[in-house]
C-alpha cells in the first residue's frame, strides 16, 4: 500500500507498507525497524512479537521520543506493562496497533512536529543490528 507518492528529503516518511516490510522515504525495508522523523531508520532485532523483550524497549528509551507507535503486524496486540517500564518511567507513551494504522500514525505524527518513533515489526525477517 502507498501511503504517499512522494518522499521528504528531511524526514523520515513512510511511503509504503505491506506484509513483508515498509518502505521509508521510498527505500524498502525487509525487516523490524525503528524510524524517527530526523534519524535514518535502523534494525530493530525483533523477528516476532511474542519475543519482545524489555531490552528491546530500553534501546527506545534512549532516543527519549515523546511517543512510541509499535506496529505489531497484521492485528493490534498489546505489549505487557512490565516490558515497557523504561518508557513509562519517563512518561514516554505506547500506542499498540497494526502495522497498517501505525504507519498512518506515524506519518500524521511527524507531520504535526512531534517527537515520535515507530517501532515496526516486520515478523520473520531479520537483520543484524
């Protein structure tokens, strides 16, 4: 799904999405990622959902987004409490969602000025970070 016919040049936008990976400012990516809107993305080491981690979360923490957008794939599940204390200890929020809205988000986000990261998993790829 295109999400956007063109891309920016200073952040980062989602531009499209399916299945099998997201395309950020029209460069495809086949594996988990995390974007900011004035960082180039990088690997995220997640493959699947249920093997979260709270590592995984402590990495987002450090980049002291206002808000994290988790894509979790093709349906919207939830992260346990427990596994995301790093963000809320600094009042960081999480919002969980398919992978679909959360890029919609995302974009919305960014484009309104906020400090947003979209933590995308993309289940079944993997790359090393």
């Amino acid at each position: 799904m295109k999400l956007h016919s063109s891309s920016t040049e200073k952040y980062q936008t989602v531009t499209g999405y399916d299945r099998a990976g997201v395309e950020i400012n029209a460069q495809r990516f086949d594996y988990s990622v995390l974007v900011m809107p004035e960082v180039s993305p990088r690997a995220w080491p997640v493959t699947r959902f249920e093997d979260l981690k709270a590592e995984h979360f402590e990495a987002i923490a450090a980049d002291k987004p206002d808000v994290v957008i988790l894509g979790t794939g093709e349906r919207q599940r939830f992260v346990h409490p427990r596994l995301v204390t790093s963000l809320s200890s600094q009042r960081i929020g999480v919002e969980s969602m398919d992978s679909h809205a959360a890029c919609r988000t995302y974009n919305i986000l960014m484009g309104e000025g906020r400090k947003v990261t979209l933590a995308l998993i993309i289940e079944g790829n993997a790359k090393a970070a």
